[in-house]
C-alpha cells in the first residue's frame, strides 16, 4: 500500500504584485483534501510558496511526501539555491537579500519534519491535480474580489 502523501500546489496573481490566490489538491490513499487562501496585495511567488507551506502545515507527524508543482522557483529553491542562500546569510549570488526569506525558513523548517520528493510539472497541460490547484488559486481570488 503507498502510504506517500501527494500534494498538488498553485499560485496565481491578477497583477504581479496584485490580489492573489493559492490552491492545493492533498491526496492521501482515497482521502482528498481541498485548500485555498487569498492575498489583497501579493505576488505569484508568494503565493505559490503559500501553497506548499500551508499544505506542509496540515500534516501533523512526520511523513513520505511527493510535492508536486509547476513552479520552479519553488522546487529549485527549496531543493538548489537554499543551501547557498543559508551560507551565504540569506544573500544570493549576486549579494542581494533573498526576497521571501521568511517564506523560504518556514518552508525549510516544515520539509524538515518529512521525506519530501519535489517534482516540477508544466502547468495548464491538463495534468488533473495540477489544473485542480490552479483551480483552487484561481476560485479564492474570485470568491474575494466579487
């Protein structure tokens, strides 16, 4: 039986910087879950590292993980630059502050309490759990500007 937990995550923006919205799809065995969450004033980046830590945030004990997403800010982040970014004191490459840090910490500290495997997806290519989050993002900023 796969006991892994699969996580479907998405940011939009109407703007960048502008309203935004994230979504997420958890599946767990035949259990789904469904979040979302608004922004008044936010960015796409932010809101798609929203959707992995709010995700991350549900689960309670430690667990296997698949983090599915078509942001590769977020999987190269997390699994690429934040290494370098730690080291270096939160500055990147070119000696400039990481934006979102306190977003990036939080999302370093709740992938340290799983086995997280992180997997880039090409968005709005009729992946079902990735157009579900899309969805998701996309139906929490309209529910919050009408």
């Amino acid at each position: 039986m796969d006991n892994r937990i699969y996580i479907y995550t998405d940011g939009a923006c109407k703007g960048n910087p502008g309203p935004g919205g994230w979504g997420a799809l958890l599946i767990y065995k035949e259990h789904k879950k469904e979040i979302n969450g608004f922004s008044k004033d936010t960015t796409n980046n932010i809101m798609e590292l929203t959707a992995v830590i709010e995700s991350l945030l549900i689960i309670k004990q430690k667990s296997d993980i698949t983090i599915i997403t078509d942001s590769n800010y977020v999987k190269d982040g997390i699994t690429k630059w934040i290494a370098n970014w730690k080291k270096k004191g939160w500055k990147t490459s070119n000696k400039k502050p990481v934006k979102n840090k306190d977003l990036w910490k939080k999302l370093d500290d709740l992938s340290n309490n799983h086995n997280i495997k992180w997997e880039w997806v090409r968005g709005h290519t009729g992946n079902p759990g990735n157009e579900k989050a899309d969805q998701l993002a996309n139906e929490a900023i309209i529910k919050n500007l009408t």
